[in-house]
C-alpha cells in the first residue's frame, strides 16, 4: 500500500490514494489557486509548478495551477490528469525526498485546511440534475400516484433528466436562505406567499465534465467515463411546497433554483477505481445507445446529518450508497448528449437524490418522513417533518479500502431564517 | 424626428432611434469587439473609445468595447447605458461633424454588415424559459388534455418557467441538426430511437440581464425594469414527439436543449419605450409581489418565415405580437428571483411561444397545424404539418414608428438532416 511522508489518519478521507482536487486562496492573503489535499494539508499546486515539480509533464507552462478554477486543467482530458496525478503521488511518497527533505519548499507548498478559503472548484457554465434513483422516484410517485403508478412509464427506458440552475450553486459552508414563494396548500382554493414551510435537502453525488463534445455529436457511452473530471457531494436544497404548485408541466423551477450546495474537493474517477462495482440489473434491457458492457457503477458510502439549534453534536438521520443508482454516470452522459446537446468543461451533473432499498437509506426528508407521515425523532426530545431555521444538514461520502478511505469531505449548509 | 448622416430606409430596422448592441468581427480580420447596427452598417464602439469620443463617459478607461462579449458592459447598468446611447445619437446626429466630417475615423469605425461575422452578443450564464402567452398555453394544453383542462390551475397565478440549456444558445445563421433521440409513438408499446419526426419551432422573446441580484435577495417588481439590458429574438427549437416521451415529471430536457437560437442585435430596452402599451387584463388579481401599476408590454410585431428546398421565397406562416403575452418581463423577473435565485449580467430569460387569439398568430407549428390535424399550405403544392430537413425558418420583429422602424432583425436558422 502506498504511503506519504505526510501523516494520514485511517479514517481520513484524503490519503495519498486520493488526492482530490479544489481552488482556495490562503487566509492570509493570495489569489486563488489549486491545490490537492492530502491528510489535513491542502498542497498548493500553484507552488509546486514554480518550482518546476512539472515540467516534465503537459501542464508544464501553463500556468494552469495558478487559475482560479480548474476548468481549464478539466478540458485537458484524462492522459493529462493521469500524467499529474502519478506525479503527485511521486512526489508525496514516504520514499520520495524531493519535496520531503525541502523544508523550504514543504513550508510554501502545504498549508493547514484550517488556513486556507475553500472556493468553489470549477466555473459551473450548465447544472443538470438527474432522478438516478428507483428508490427514490418510487417513494416519490407512490406517495404522489399511488403505489401502483409510482414509476411513470418512461423511467425504466430513460435517464429522467432536467436543467438546474448553475448561478446559485454554492460551496460547502455557505448558509442558506429559507426561501419565499407561492404555494396552495390542498385546504384552500387559492394560493398564498409566505416563506417555504417544507424545506427539504437532498442526498446525490455530481460529477463535474472535463473535455466537452462539439453541439451535434454525441459522447458515446464507451467513451462517456473519459469525459468525467470528478466526482463531488450534492445537496439540492429542495422546497417541497412551492414545488408541488409549480411543477406542472415544466419541472420544479424556483423550489430549486434558491441553492444548490456541493462539496469543495473533486475526486478524481481515477481515485475510485478500486471501488467499482456493477450497478443494479436493468429490466426492461436499455436501448442500445443506453447499453453497457462494464461495471459502472462505485461502492460509496453516504450518510447525512442534521444538527438543529439545541442539539449537543450532528445526529446520523441517513446511511446510503450510490451503488443504488439504477442509472450509471456513463449512461446519464449518453442520455444526455444523443440528441447533439454539447456538454462543456466544469458543468455539473448530479445524480438525483440517492435512496436505498431500506427506510434508513431514503436521501431526503419528503421520504424519510413520508411527507410528514412518520416524524423523524431526534435526540433532546427533537422531531422533524421538514427542515428548520438554524438546522446544520451535512452530507459526507467515502469508499473504504483496506486500511484506507477515498473520501468526498462533506458538503454542509446551515438554514437561515426567511428574509422579512 | 432625429435623424443620422448614415442613411438609413424607412423600412431599415436600424435607424438612430434604435441602436442595438452586437459583437462582431471584422471579416478581413480582428478579434471580437463590440458595435451597434445603424442602417446597413456597423459602428465599432472599440475604435470610437481609442478615438477618445467616451472620455466623457462612465465608460472612459475600461476598454469595454473591446470585449468579446456584452457582459461588462451590461453589468453597469441603465444610467451608464443611457450616457453612452445617448453619446452615440450625438455623434451619429445628422448635424455633428465630429465623425460625419471625420473620413478616417469614419472608415476605421464603421463596416458593412456584410463585412463583418456577427457573434453571440454575450456569454449567457443561466437560460429560463418562461411560458408567458396564455394563448400558447392554452391551445397546447387543449391539445393534450381537453378544452376544459386547457390550463393547469398554477398558471394564471404565476409565471410559469424552466430552466434551459446555455450551452447550446446558438447566433441566429447558424445551422441546427436534427436531433436523435427516444420517443414512444402511441401505436406501439416499447419506445424506439431515431431521428426527430415532429420537429418544431418556436417564436420567442427573449431578454438579457444587466446588472444581477445577490442570491436570496429577490428583485421587487418595481425595480425589474432596471435589469434588462436589451430584448432579442429567440427561436427554442423543439423536438414534440421527444418531448412527449421525456417529460413527466420533471419537464423538457433533450427535446429543447439541442439548439436554441437568437438573434444578434440586442435591442436597447430605452429604444422601445416609444412601443411600450398596456398587457392584457389579469384575472385573478396576481399575488402583490407580481402586482404592476405601470404598463408592461411593448408592441412589438413578429412574423415567421418558411423556405424550404424548391421554394423560391419565404413565405410567411405566422403574425403574431409581443403584447399579446399575459405575463410581463418585469413579472418574470419577479417571479423568478422571488425566492432569492441569483440572476447574473448575460443571463437570457425569454417568453415562450408568443401565440395571440388568430390562427394566424400561433407561434409554433404544434398550434398552427393542431398536431398535425391540418396540414399548412405552402406554394409550389407543398404542405408542412413539422419542420423537413432543409427548412430554413426565419422569425423577425419590429416596432413601427411614424416613418421609421425599431427592429430587431432576424433570427434564422436552416433545418440539416440528423447524424447518420
């Protein structure tokens, strides 16, 4: 097993085998740049690059550490990524004294987590959110339709699919307001406009595009994993009330649209090798342009926690795992594109909210508590139906390797109050 | 009435009075930049600014003009806006010498529209779709669900919108393939893959966004106005027989997000308020946050234009008009930043399908040939009930002054058969 001379905890989700990438700039003043983290240190690469540590490889010159997104390493494509990543790992390696045995340059090129900005990793030009997740479409359209009508009838044949906002999606830590809107409650006949009172998140993994396809041709599903960068935390901030009012006949707009939070380190596809699995079996068969012959699917462990006002530490409200997803990344990309819908570097595509066959692994509250049905109870004699003010919603992910994790970090919000 | 020493026809929809905002390259070389139409020409903002003839401006030493997109400049606002447009009907003014006896600077700044390539006039960050025209909705849902369930219960309480697709905004000029894609003809009960067989146009307002709100800091309809930077026209290409596969429930994905196309000039919204009227009469009273004591609504005139292979001309197949939309933009504007979405300069919000109460007036071919129940007639004995590969569709718009036209020339686009 691979090891840095950096130490890392088994239970961190940033060991040598991981390296994510995310754009910070240092507390104590800078630019953004990018960096890796690694243990509890973020690894300026920006640094790295001045000191000529890659030369050899083809960012060599580019200057592409020193931007404040990672767009422009995104469009270089997977050899580029590779060629970086095994470098990396070189030169982090317990045996490697390059950077090592350079005090200098170790004291200018880490810095503590603790000491630096994270920033949002990529400019996010399109967001499309996906509805992966029998589950979770199930739980849904029973409770909407009826168990015997739960799945409309395209959802087996087709990656449902819809465009999200991308202006209003933010980092981890950033706290988000309570929206206000017009809903009809179902006991009067007109609407009214008042603050959300059915604040729900929601549990889904992204997965952010490196080199696009030009408008008109499409990514085909053996070549669609080379066309994913990373792959970050998701919580779709979801206002349930304003959405069942509006959603008829063009999809959920401003129940979505207020914030959408991600996490701030992308893991590279390359980091969750080891941990891929096969997805679940897809009946009826897809059609051809859907159909694939690989494993494509990642054992990744999910669970979100809510910490409301009173509460002494973050409760674990949900335990679930994207290998749930009945759809693949590769196939949502296939979808996605076949009608000649060009993807560009840095857009993000999220999976949908990730439920499990269990009642603990349902990924958003409307399910948890059956809308309401079955509150959620809480330590201190605490319950919940829908998210408060103040409520702390943190969602965190990783793949347990032997001895190790590849993790996602967290992505966290904390609800604010409505404006006045 | 004001007049230019360019010479500009009555019927020219690029007179003084208008003025509207385009990047543009010259042909014989030069990056982008930025220009207004006047007549058959273009002015060159970039070489009025080196020329010193903004120093008295807000714009003064921001090289603005010289920018590959409208973005900045947007961002300033409606007084910067109004300075400079009004600095250039100074100097285009039939009675100022400054640049009408200037012949150098009169050859370096203006060019012949067939001289130059005409690009997207900004880089456009989110685009929203709205579904404004009663009308449309209407005949489209009669269409789907009977005469008495023709609207959904929301939509004459609010605006009803979706997010679109940026990535594939395309200049009016450019090419649009046929998609491919997933759709289940009612006859058969497995769906199938395939070229589109209901493809489709629709006749589109849209608007670009000056300067933006903070996300959950919503615009109030009284200040809604301030953040439109200029209207366009838009052409949201649809494939109807994937739409009708794909979108329950979350709304139009792949059946719209493979091309949309706009036009180039970006028509100042002070240039149309000599054509702004009333907007149709709302009933029910909208919820206060949609309430609007001023007029809203611009008489714009539209018409769509056919040429397919074998004919000789355009034929007109519809006349429709702005005005006969029931939501406002400001009331879009509104609506769509109410729960606190972040809108950003560049942004595109646009009307949806602009039918009116004729016939004649349906924007799309889906109403004006009621799915197909009648055929429309076109010379040469051909017939269309949906687009054919080849078809060139041209949509144009314009207000009629007293001897002079604020228009917006053209949005077209030619039909090319789907990928093999």
């Amino acid at each position: 097993m691979l090891h840095s001379f950096i130490e890392v905890k088994p239970e961190s989700h940033f060991p040598i085998q991981n390296l994510p990438y995310g754009v910070f700039r240092p507390l104590r003043g800078g630019s953004p740049r990018i960096g890796v983290a690694i243990g509890e240190y973020v690894l300026d690469l920006s640094i790295l690059d001045d000191a000529g540590h890659f030369h050899l490889t083809s960012v060599a010159g580019k200057r592409i550490f020193h931007q404040p997104s990672l767009n422009s390493f995104m469009a270089l494509g997977r050899p580029v990524w590779q060629e970086v990543r095994k470098q990396l790992q070189h030169l982090l390696w317990i045996e490697e004294p390059t950077l090592r045995d350079h005090p200098e340059l170790r004291a200018a090129a880490f810095f503590k987590q603790k000491e630096v900005e994270i920033l949002l990793p990529a400019r996010i030009g399109d967001y499309t959110d996906f509805y992966a997740s029998k589950d979770h479409a199930s739980n849904v359209g029973a409770m909407f339709r009826g168990k015997d009508n739960a799945l409309m009838p395209n959802w087996t044949h087709l990656p449902v699919g819809y465009h999200g906002r991308a202006s209003s999606i933010v980092v981890s830590g950033t706290d988000v307001r309570r929206p206000t809107g017009q809903t009809k409650p179902p006991t009067i006949s007109e609407p009214i406009f008042g603050p959300c009172q059915q604040l729900d998140y929601e549990l889904e993994i992204g997965w952010l595009i490196g080199p696009g396809n030009n408008q008109g041709e499409p990514i085909s599903i053996e070549h669609a994993e080379d066309h994913i960068f990373g792959l970050v935390l998701v919580n779709d901030w979801s206002a349930r009330d304003i959405q069942a009012w509006e959603y008829q006949p063009l999809g959920p707009f401003l129940s979505k649209s207020f914030a959408t939070s991600i996490s701030p380190w992308v893991v590279p596809l390359d980091a969750l090798e080891p941990f891929r699995v096969k997805g679940p079996n897809q009946n009826p068969e897809p059609l051809p342009y859907l159909q694939q012959s690989a494993s494509a699917s990642f054992d990744i462990n999910l669970e979100v926690c809510l910490e409301g006002d009173g509460m002494n530490a973050r409760e674990r409200i949900c335990t679930s795992n994207f290998r749930y997803l009945y759809w693949s990344m590769a196939q949502q990309i296939a979808h996605h594109t076949v009608g000649g819908c060009n993807l560009r570097p840095g857009d993000l595509l999220a999976s949908g909210t990730i439920s499990g066959p269990e009642k603990e692994s349902r990924g958003c509250l409307m399910e948890l508590t059956w809308r309401g049905a079955e509150p959620l109870r809480l330590p201190n004699g605490q319950q919940r139906v829908w998210l408060e003010d103040g409520d702390q919603l943190t969602i965190t992910g990783w793949c347990q390797g032997d001895g190790y994790r590849v993790g996602f970090g967290e992505v966290s919000g904390r609800v604010l109050p409505a404006m006045k």
